[in-house]
C-alpha cells in the first residue's frame, strides 16, 4: 500500500453509540492496481489512532469516487461516477473521505 500520509481534518460520533465519522485527506496509490489499494483498514485505524474498526461505509467528499470492499479489505478507486475503475498511478490525486466505522 501506498496512500500518502493521511491527515485527519475531522472526528464525530454520534451521541456516543458506536459508530464513528472520520473525515481523512490523502493523496492517492501511487503504484494502484486494478482492484485497489489493499489493507486499507489498517491505514485509517494508523490515521485516526484506533486500535480496531470496522469499516461499514467510505464516502468520497472531494476528488474520485470510491468503493470499499469489504471482503478484501481494498480501496477502490473509479475514474468518473458510474465509470470503470481508475488505473496506473493516483499519487497525483488527493482524496477527502468520510469513513463510517464502528
């Protein structure tokens, strides 16, 4: 995996249910391949300091859509909405995610 540093612009949890909103800016993989970036809950509980999450739903605020597989645990990224998926470097790509975790 290769994301960029991530820096974590917000942090919300609902009126202390477990569920939490985090809100991370990096730039893209700069070696992405085709099925995504891999280990991605390992990236964001780095970034927000979480020991354990569980990754229900990322949502793409800024930059391109996005879909995170559960099953294999990937990050993927899509060149337009409804589009094929994005391929070759994204290092020049800054992405902005909601990512609603438990």
């Amino acid at each position: 995996m290769a994301l960029g540093a991530a820096q974590v612009i917000g942090r919300y949890c609902h009126d202390g249910r477990p569920s939490m909103l985090d809100v991370i800016k990096f730039t893209g993989d700069g070696a992405y391949a085709a099925g995504g970036t891999a280990n991605f809950r390992a990236y964001v509980q780095q970034a927000v300091g979480r020991g354990h999450l569980d990754i229900v739903a990322v949502v793409a605020l800024k930059g391109p859509p996005v879909y995170y597989d559960t099953v294999n645990d990937k990050l993927q990224v899509f060149a337009s909405q409804g589009g094929s998926e994005a391929s070759g470097s994204q290092a020049g790509v800054t992405h902005e995610l909601l990512v609603i975790s438990t």
